[in-house]
C-alpha cells in the first residue's frame, strides 16, 4: 500500500525536544507515513540523535543550499534511514544551512512524495491516531469536490484545550478563512499544491518569513475538509527559545519578509473582510518603514486602505521598536 502522508518536521537546535515529537510518532495507530526531518544547521547534536534511530538504507541524497533550493551535488548529509523497533519508520533526513523557518518548508516540498503532508514541529507532538484519522477522513471524502486537504485542531499542552477554541458546530468543510476557528489550527494539505506555490524566495539575512505565505495560497482558492478533534499537541517555548515571544524582534530584522508576506495577504481573495484589510495594510506600512521601502504606496494593491493606514502604521512601527528592544 502506498503511503499516504509525510509529516515533515523543521529544526533548529531541538534536540531537547524532538524525541518527544519521534515517540508520538512511534505510537500510531496507522504507520502508513513517512517522517522527514529538515535539520536547519544545529550544532547540538541532532544528526547524531537521528542516527542512532535506526540503519542507513540510502547515504546521500541531493543537496539544498541555505534559502532550501535544490542544488546539483549528493551529499551525506542527506540520507535515509529505518527506525528500529515494534513499529518501524522511515525517516529521511536533510542538513542544510541555517536559513529559517521557512527554508525548511522550501525542503520539504521539494522531496516529498507522498499525495498529504503536514508540519508538526520539533517541539510539539501528536496524539496516537492522527494518521489513522487523517487517512480515514480523506480517503472518505466526495472525490468530486477538489479539496486542498483535511484542518484539524491544535491543543495546548499546559490547559488541554484547543487554541483559540473548535470549529463551529456541524461545519464539515468550507472555505479556511470562512470556517477557522481564531486560534492555532493544523493543516493537512495535498503536495501538489504545494509545491506549485513553491519555493518561497526569500532575501538575504532575513529569517523569518512566514511560510503561511506559501500555504495561504492554496487555502484561499480550495476547500478543505474540517475535523473538529486534535491534530497535533502545542507547547510554546519561552525566553531565547521561543518564536512567538520574538515576533516584534522579526518585524524589525526582517522587514523585506513582512513586507512580502503582507503583499500576499492582500492579494487573498477570501480577506474580504473590512477590518482584515486595514489590519493587513496597518502591519504593511509598518513594514515597509523599517524596510525603507520609497514604493511602498506604488506597490499596495488596496492603495486608498493604504494611505488611510499611514498614521496608524507609524505609531505600530514606534510600537515594535519599543517592544523589540
């Protein structure tokens, strides 16, 4: 039987908490995964962990440079193995050069095979029976419909309770932005579209640039099946370690990214929502003063929500340098 989904798993320097994201795996009810880990240039050790997990059966592999674009060379830094034990696994794995999040995700669309793939990161993990459900679910689906994929819920570790609460009651499928429920959700999502959407170009010396700018893509032109259950346990890091507590410290250091990234936003057909619009165009003029970008105006395609957006995108901008200090 083919397998039916990738579970992907970015990492930088997680290896304090990346086995704990291998045992959930390891417990699946459905073993019908694979697991690729795209390691973002740790030095803690992480390629030794990934290798005492089981037998090399490929040494090299193709070679990705730091914005996780395909490069012509083999390298053993890209290399296959079988998990040993009672449930055995295949994990592929990939060193590149510390890029960011997102160059991970340029990674992994480019190798995965596989018809779903879903991001589960290196510090969270799942409950027993996601890809049991996950195949269940999409292999039942109205093959009529061209569905982008299956959205389930994200939980926090610490109440146990789903971020940002379920989806309404007796929603099935719809449009994501229609049907999200305002917190963390997990997306389950057909390669194909992707990859089509792949890979995000990034700019040098920035990092952090969301890789929703890919999946927003695809989830605003297709439908998606919704479960209202648990996909993937969350726990948020905190200090150096955390993403989420630097965000105004991403603003600042990566203003090319963000202004991109709300270029994009824009665009999304399923943003119709007034006070999307003008939060969207607030964080742009934010951005594009740090950037230095003269073309700002030029470039909006919501250019009279733009303009309006002026004095209250300055006060944001004075607001993430008082915040990122």
């Amino acid at each position: 039987m083919d397998k039916i989904l990738t579970v992907f798993t970015p990492s930088y320097n997680r290896k304090h908490t990346i086995n704990r994201t291998y045992e959930s795996l390891c417990r699946q009810t459905c073993m019908e995964f694979n697991w690729l880990i795209i390691d973002d240039g740790s030095s803690d050790g992480t390629r030794e962990w990934v290798e005492s997990l089981g037998e090399k059966v490929v040494t090299k592999g193709v070679v990705f440079d730091w914005m996780g674009r395909k490069l012509s060379s083999e390298s053993d830094n890209h290399f296959v193995i079988e998990s040993l034990g009672d449930s055995p696994m295949r994990i592929e794995y990939v060193y590149k050069p510390n890029g960011g999040l997102y160059t991970g995700y340029n990674v992994a669309y480019a190798l995965i095979e596989t018809e779903l793939c879903v991001c589960i990161d290196s510090d969270d993990y799942v409950p027993d029976d996601l890809v049991e459900k996950i195949a269940k679910r999409w292999n039942s689906r109205d093959k009529k419909i061209d569905y982008c994929g299956i959205v389930g819920l994200d939980y926090n570790v610490v109440d146990k309770k789903p971020i940002g609460g379920e989806f309404a009651e007796g929603i099935f499928s719809g449009y994501y932005f229609d049907v999200k429920n305002g917190g963390d959700t997990k997306e389950v999502l057909r390669t194909d579209l992707l990859r089509a959407v792949s890979p995000m170009i990034g700019f040098e010396g920035e990092k952090d640039f969301n890789p929703f700018y890919m999946t927003s893509q695809v989830l605003d032109k297709y439908l998606i099946l919704v479960e209202n259950t648990i996909f993937c346990w969350v726990e948020y890091q905190i200090g150096l370690d955390s993403m989420s507590q630097a965000i105004f410290k991403q603003y600042k250091r990566s203003p090319k990214s963000y202004v991109k990234y709300r270029l994009n936003e824009m665009k999304l057909s399923r943003y119709c929502n007034i006070k999307d619009r003008i939060r969207i165009c607030v964080h742009y003029v934010s951005a594009c003063i740090f950037a230095k970008d003269v073309d700002w105006l030029k470039k909006s395609p919501l250019k009279i929500i733009t303009l309006l957006s002026l004095p209250i995108g300055i006060v944001l901008n004075f607001y993430v340098r008082y915040k990122a200090k």
